[in-house]
C-alpha cells in the first residue's frame, strides 16, 4: 500500500528564521520629520510618565533648529522604508568640560514587533561608531525604570554588552497635580 500523501507546514525555530533586512542609518531630522509622529504617539504611550499631566507636544522648531546647527543627530531603522524605530543624539560641549563634546541620548524607541535578535544591539553600536566619528569622548544615555525594570530588561542586557555603566540615578516628582 502506498503512503498517504499528507502536506506538512513547519515552521521554523525562531533561531532559524532569518532576521529581517534592516537598514540602520543616520538620517537629518528634515528628511523624517513626517513620519515621526506615529512613532513618537506610540513611545509616548508605552514610556510616558504623568501622562494624563503632560501631553505629548513635540517642539517640531527645536528639533529642526538642533538639526540645522548640527547639535540633533538622528539614527534611524528602517525595515524596506517604513521608519521602525531611532535614537536622538544630542551632541555639544558640556557646561563643566567645553572642551570635549558630550552625547546625551535624549530617546531610543524600537517597534516591539523589531525586539528580538540584535537589532537593538545593532542600534546602539551604530550609533556609537558614529559618536565616535563626530568626535564625541562621553555618551550618556539613560532608561525608563518604571517600564524596563519591570517588563523588559532586554535594554539592560544591551547596555552591559556595550560596556556602560550605570553612573548616576535620576529622581522627579510631578509639580502640578
């Protein structure tokens, strides 16, 4: 007798499966603008704090003033074209040390359909290579406690990687109520 024809659908192992082809880039804040504000909606309401107090109102001239003068430097990921996620350098001297130019990471999103693998990894690493080129000696960067903390210490596990350490804590309260 032979045997039964049957149509088998595997599905391959997440370690099997082949990453998605990213494009991880520096892109002036002029070219992206437009497409931003889904994405910062979408930041906005996973890692906002005092939400219902401050609304999100981005300064679009401010970004593109740091743009201009060369202060906002911008990597992008993007999966094809759609914009998936970036990283807002902002770049000069500092106020206690003007002659070295600092990096402060004013936020890092990813779509959290992009979360798995390196890509995070791959974010930050770009970023710093082009820190470095820039001339940048000190990068700070910082994370959301209340959020990463308890839901997602994958940021965590990308920072070590990367060789930073922890060197201050920053506290708030809320003055409006």
């Amino acid at each position: 007798m032979p045997p039964i024809a049957t149509k088998l659908h595997v599905v391959p192992a997440l370690s099997d499966r082949v990453p998605p082809k990213l494009d991880i880039k520096f892109e002036p804040f002029y070219v992206i603008a437009r497409e931003l504000l889904p994405l910062f909606r979408k930041h906005w309401h996973e890692l906002g704090v005092h939400r219902d107090a401050i609304p999100l109102d981005p300064d679009w001239d401010r970004f593109m003033q740091g743009s201009i003068n060369g202060t906002l430097h911008v990597l992008t990921v993007r999966d094809d074209d759609k914009l998936i996620g970036y990283i807002f350098n902002l770049i000069s001297p500092h106020l206690h040390y003007k002659t070295t130019l600092h990096a402060y990471i004013d936020m890092f999103w990813l779509d959290p359909h992009y979360r798995r693998g390196l890509t995070g990894l791959r974010m930050f690493r770009e970023n710093e290579k082009h820190l470095r080129k820039c001339g940048v000696v000190r990068m700070v960067v910082s994370e959301k406690l209340h959020w990463f903390s308890q839901r997602d210490r994958r940021v965590r596990v990308i920072f070590k990687r990367l060789g930073l350490k922890a060197f201050e804590v920053a506290y708030m309260k809320l003055l409006v109520e």
